[in-house]
C-alpha cells in the first residue's frame, strides 16, 4: 500500500464523495465537531453558513464582488494525493465553509484545467444553502463558468448535461483560437462565449459573469488562474482554507503566474479553527 493509501492514525480518511468540485478524500480530519472563530473576536462555535453569506459584498465600482476561496497544506500544496487534487486536503470542517463560501456567490468560475482534473458537476445545493440563498436574494444555485483557452472540454461531462428546470446551463469562455470542433460539440449543452484574445482575461471573465446577472463572482481555481486575477488586481477577497498537515510534493502555490508591480494588501477580516486545528480564514483587499 502506497503512504497515500494508508491513513496515520488519529486522522480518519473520508470516504470519496463528489461535490463538484474540490473536497472528496481527505487528510484534513473527518470530525465534524465545533468551529470557532478566533478573529476579531473569540466565539466558542460558529456555522460557517450563517455567517459567510452575511458578509458584506459590495460591488466595487460598476462591477462584481470578486472572491477567490483556496485549500492548501502547512506547506502550501494545493493538490495531494494520487490524484493531485485539492480533495485530499479539504476536511469535514473545509466542507462547511467551501458550502457557505459558495451559498454566498452568484457565480462559481473554474479554469478548464481545475475542471477536467476535479471532474466538475453543476453546483447542486442542499435544503439550507436554499433557504439562506433566498434570504439574501440570490438564485437558488449559483451559475458556473468554466475558462478554456484551447477548448479542451469533454462535452459528454456531467456539468455539461440537460439542466434540472429552471437552471441555466454552464458558461463556457473560450480563447479566441480555441478548438472550433471541441465548441461546436457544446452547442445545445453550454453557452459559449468567445473571448477576444486567446487566454481569456480576468476582468473579460468577470464582465461575462456580471452582464447575464449577479453581483458576487466565486473563483475557485486553479493555481495557474488564479495568478491572472491577482495580477489584473481583481480579487476582492481571498477564503482560504489551511489544512492542519504537511504533504511535501510539487504542486503550484495559491497563485502563480508573473510577478505582479506591488503587492496587493489583504486584512484579516475573520479567522475560524475547527477541532483539528484546520484554519479557515477570510481577507479582503485593502483599497
Ligand atoms: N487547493 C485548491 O483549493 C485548488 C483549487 C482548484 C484547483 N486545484 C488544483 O490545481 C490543479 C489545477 O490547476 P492548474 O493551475 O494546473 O490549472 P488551472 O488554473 O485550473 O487551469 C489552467 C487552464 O485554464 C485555462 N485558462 C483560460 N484562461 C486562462 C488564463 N487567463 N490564465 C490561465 N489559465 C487560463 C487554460 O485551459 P485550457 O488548457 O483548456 O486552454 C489553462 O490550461 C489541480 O491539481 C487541482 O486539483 C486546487
């Protein structure tokens, strides 16, 4: 048996369960014990749905509120395990928030690298996230995009299938010289919007997002995307989950990509531990 295959002990391995995304098997913990919140105040326990979708979102100028929510280890992996994906870091704790981060969003946007290697579904919602969507006036589920440059997209995936009723289908923003055949084998399955330049820009992204409805964009990687977004200074707030383990490997950090000119400054707006000492932190950009 490989080390990834054998738990150490104290720290359960979690049965794999698609979400849609990140957070199937996990290193992180299975407990689903308290969370508390340690900044800006103490708080013996707090549910993270009740109190990320009542953060406040503004739009910033004329466009959307842009998050970006990120699981990584220790040592800053954001992919483990055999199959290098971000499941094996995100635990029972990482599970909540990554459901009120995405309860507080109009728009989920993954790059097709994200989607092809995590096997994205359309984001599908519970009787709760329902109820507090509605409360705070949003669509019972977020709209998902997914960004290609090349097209590279398996029309027969399951995000790609008829929707349930009253549902959109997924967006897909493709490179301007993306594969003609792989888009034409979309038509009827996704909206295809063709960008101007060959690698899809982020505020293009963001702009595609705001201009079919919404005011709070949820990117959710990967690495390689994600370095766009800070570069073009569009990320007004980063949740980002730190798993209490240590995996080595090679995977990318949070974000890469060039340097940026200038740092972009974050504050600490609100920091959550779970019960196996997983941190769960919210920042939000400095303006
Ligand atoms: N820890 C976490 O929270 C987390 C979250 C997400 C992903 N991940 C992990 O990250 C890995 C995937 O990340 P990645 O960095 O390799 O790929 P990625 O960022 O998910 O996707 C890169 C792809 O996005 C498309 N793209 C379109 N416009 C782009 C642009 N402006 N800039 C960059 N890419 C653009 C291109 O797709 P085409 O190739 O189709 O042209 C490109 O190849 C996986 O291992 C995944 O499990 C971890």
């Amino acid at each position: 048996m490989s080390a990834w295959g054998s738990a150490p002990t104290a720290v359960a391995f979690v049965p794999f369960t698609t979400v849609g995304g990140r957070r199937g098997r996990s290193w992180a913990g299975t407990s689903v014990g308290p969370v508390r919140q340690i900044h800006p105040d103490f708080r013996d326990e707090v549910e993270p749905l009740e109190v990320y979708p009542r953060d406040p979102r503004p739009r910033v100028g004329t466009r959307p509120w842009v998050m970006l929510n990120m699981v990584t280890s220790l040592d800053g992996a954001t992919a483990a395990g055999p199959d290098r994906v971000s499941g094996a870091l995100g635990g029972a704790g990482d599970r909540r928030v990554f459901r009120a981060v995405r309860a507080s969003c109009d728009w989920i946007v993954v790059a097709a690298g994200t989607a092809r290697a995590e096997g994205y579904r359309r984001p599908r919602v519970d009787a709760e996230v329902a109820r507090v969507r509605a409360e705070a006036g949003r669509t019972p589920v977020p709209r998902l995009a997914v960004v290609t440059a090349r097209g590279e997209l398996d029309a027969d995936a399951e995000m790609f299938a008829t929707p349930p009723p009253g549902e959109e289908p997924v967006v897909v923003v493709a490179g301007r010289d993306a594969d003609q055949d792989r888009l034409a084998a979309l038509a009827g399955r996704a909206e295809v919007v063709m960008s101007q330049v060959p690698r899809p820009d982020p505020a293009e992204i963001v702009e595609v997002c705001a201009r079919r409805g919404g005011d709070v964009v949820l990117v959710e990687g990967g690495p390689g995307f994600n370095g766009p977004f800070v570069a073009a200074d569009l990320l007004d707030e980063l949740c980002w989950s730190v798993a209490a383990v240590m995996v080595a490997g090679s995977s990318a950090r949070l974000a890469h990509g060039p340097d940026v000119d200038f740092p972009r400054a974050f504050r600490l707006d609100r920091l959550l531990v779970d019960d196996e000492s997983n941190l769960f932190g919210r920042w939000v950009r400095r303006r």
